[in-house]
C-alpha cells in the first residue's frame, strides 16, 4: 500500500468518530430539510445545472477503495447511499437531491445535471434559461493552468467554463461558485475584458495568485477556517439566518483571488484574519465575494463538505500539507476538524441559494 492508503486506512480515533457522528445526524436533517423545500415545488419543475471541475487526477474514488471500515460506514450513512465518486454528487445530495435525480447530461431533464466540463464533454446545448441556477465546483487543477500549464499541457476545457460564464452574466440564472469556481469567475472579470491568448492569458493572471506564507513561501490554506463577515454581508439574502457575524467554514486550495486584484463587480462579503480561532493565511484575506448584479456570489471555501469528508481529504493530501505546514501543522489541522463544526455555512448558504433561485423564477424580490 501506499503511504496514502496506509493513512486513510487508519481507524479513526474516539474524537474523530464523534466528529463523523454528529456530521452524520447534522446531515440527515440538513437534506430531509431541502427535500422538503424542492418537494414544495420551489424550483417549478426546472433543473440546477452543475459545472463539475473535479476528477483530472487519481484522488478521491481511488483511495476511498483504501478507506477504513468504520470510516467507510459513516460516510456511506451521512451521504446517503455511499461516497460519491464526484465532487457534483456530493454537492447534489447537500442540496437536497438524490442520486437517481442526478443525470449526467446537461441537456436532459432530471433535477440536478452535472456538465463535466474537466473530463472534456461538451458545453450544455439547450438555453441557459432553461436551468433553474448553476453551480461551479471545486477543481483538483489550478487556474492559473488555463492558457500556460508547467508541461505544456493546456485545459481547454477551463475555457469553455469562462465562456460559460461569461455568458450566463447576461441572463437572470443565480449562480454559486466554489472554490475554483471562485477564481476562475473572477477571472472573467479582471479588468483585460479583450479577447486573444496574450490577453487571455493576462487576465488570469490578474486575477488568481498562489498562496504563500509570510516568507513568500508556497503553502496551502486547508482545514476549517474561520471567516468575518463585513457590513455589507449582514444584508446580503445569501447569508440571511447565519445568526452571527462569523462563521467556520472547509478549507482547502493553494491559490486565491487577491484583495489587490479583487474585480471592480465583485464586492467583498467574508474574510480570515490572523488572530481567528482557526486563522486562515494573513496573505488570503477576502474569501466571499457577491457581484454587482446581485445574482451570483463566489467563495474560496467549500460550504459542501462535512467534516468527515475534510478529515478523508486531508489523509489523502498529508504528504502535501506535512511538507508546507510540518507534522505539528498537520495535527492541529486534525484537532480542527475534530473541534470545530463547519456546517453552519452548509445549512444557510445552501438553502438560501435555493431560496432565491426560486424567488427569481416567480419574478419575487429577493431582499
């Protein structure tokens, strides 16, 4: 085995266990509750449309094969039926939907449809007016890939995505917009709006930026993070209900938006700061963006994922983080996770972006 396999296929500690646990109970009602509200017909019938960016490199499917027993069982309980193989499908189960209303082209019409835009399919035929909102996942690639790779490797299928969602700025479709997806919108919106690889390629660069620590050193954010909200954030309707002016939150990505290269459109709602309980990087400060429209809000972290699939996640990266953060770095990671909850931004974000998908399509306000 390897030393990745070896680390997942560790039994959990009692601390651990209690963390799966009340994700587990945490996540049953958070589903039960938006069945309930897609059952009320909230989205009149129509489809969320899912742009996965996950699943260009070995990683989750194949080490949850490695996965121990016990581990195994409460994730399989806590996402209804089994670990899902793609990032869209945890998505989909977060907000409400199970697997067999889940299709895997985005032009038929199931409830949820997932576009895998990293695996090379084509772009979604019908209208954008057809879906109900978008969602953007994560990525295990970097934005900063797009036009440039190390290996001269380009992805022309992260392309596709900015054509995508250039395209849905013109239409009244709510979008969220996860981690990657966060970058890579701000990329269509850096301030070169011209077309051609040079500029192209200078827009991402404007826009999305590596980490690095205080010695301008390369280093991940990753772990759950605590995140501040601003003013403008207490009235935004995503964060309605939060009940607090903070919250904690998954974290894990290598390159962010910068403050300093934030798009005019884009209006800061949450950010880490240093003295946190569970402080983000200093050099990573705005981490949720709202844009102009009013339509379409962006976050660096991920509101999808429980603790236990964090836990799985950060087994399966510990050689990376160990090497940037050290072994002390790694357990407090652990300890994190074990310690603080991070499903509050899961049951406000989620639902709400349901909420106002469906206030849209009956032409309601949504403040």
């Amino acid at each position: 085995m390897t030393d990745t396999e070896n680390q997942i296929s560790a039994p959990l500690s009692p601390e651990m266990r209690g963390r799966y646990e009340e994700d587990l109970e945490r996540t049953k009602v958070h589903h039960e509750k938006m069945r309930q509200e897609l059952a009320n017909g909230l989205l009149e019938g129509r489809s969320i449309l899912c742009v996965e960016q996950f699943g260009t490199k070995p990683g989750w499917p194949h080490y949850l094969k490695a996965l121990e027993p016990e581990r195994r069982k409460l994730l399989d309980e806590g996402l209804a039926g089994g670990p899902h193989t793609i990032h869209s499908e945890i998505v989909a189960h977060q907000f409400g939907f199970t697997r067999d209303e889940i299709g895997y082209n985005p032009d038929d019409n199931r409830p949820f449809v997932v576009w895998r835009a990293s695996h090379g399919e084509e772009p979604p035929g019908r209208p954008l007016t057809d879906y109900a909102a978008v969602l953007m996942t994560g990525s295990d690639r970097m934005v900063t890939e797009v036009w440039n790779t190390a290996d001269g490797d380009e992805a022309p299928w992260m392309k596709n995505v900015i054509t995508l969602s250039r395209n849905l700025a013109k239409h009244n479709i709510p979008g969220l917009y996860v981690c990657f997806g966060h970058q890579i919108y701000a990329a269509c919106w850096s301030e070169n709006e011209t077309m051609g690889p040079d500029a192209e390629a200078g827009r991402v660069e404007g826009a999305v930026d590596w980490i690095r620590n205080k010695e301008g050193i390369k280093e991940r954010e990753f772990g759950p993070v605590t995140l501040y909200l601003t003013e403008e954030a207490r009235q935004d309707p995503i964060l309605q209900g939060l009940g607090a002016n903070y919250f904690t939150i998954a974290a894990s990505h290598s390159q962010h938006v910068p403050e300093s290269r934030r798009p005019v459109q884009a209006r800061v709602l949450a950010y880490n700061q240093e003295d946190s309980p569970t402080p983000g990087n200093p050099n990573a400060q705005s981490q949720m963006f709202a844009y102009e429209d009013g339509m379409r809000w962006t976050i660096q972290n991920h509101p999808e994922l429980t603790g236990a699939v964090l836990d799985i996640v950060s087994d399966i990266r510990a050689e990376a983080i160990i090497a940037e953060k050290g072994d002390e770095g790694f357990r407090k990671i652990k300890q994190d996770i074990i310690d603080f909850d991070t499903s509050r931004p899961r049951e406000v974000v989620m639902s709400n972006f349901l909420q106002i998908a469906g206030k849209m399509l009956r032409a309601e306000p949504i403040k």
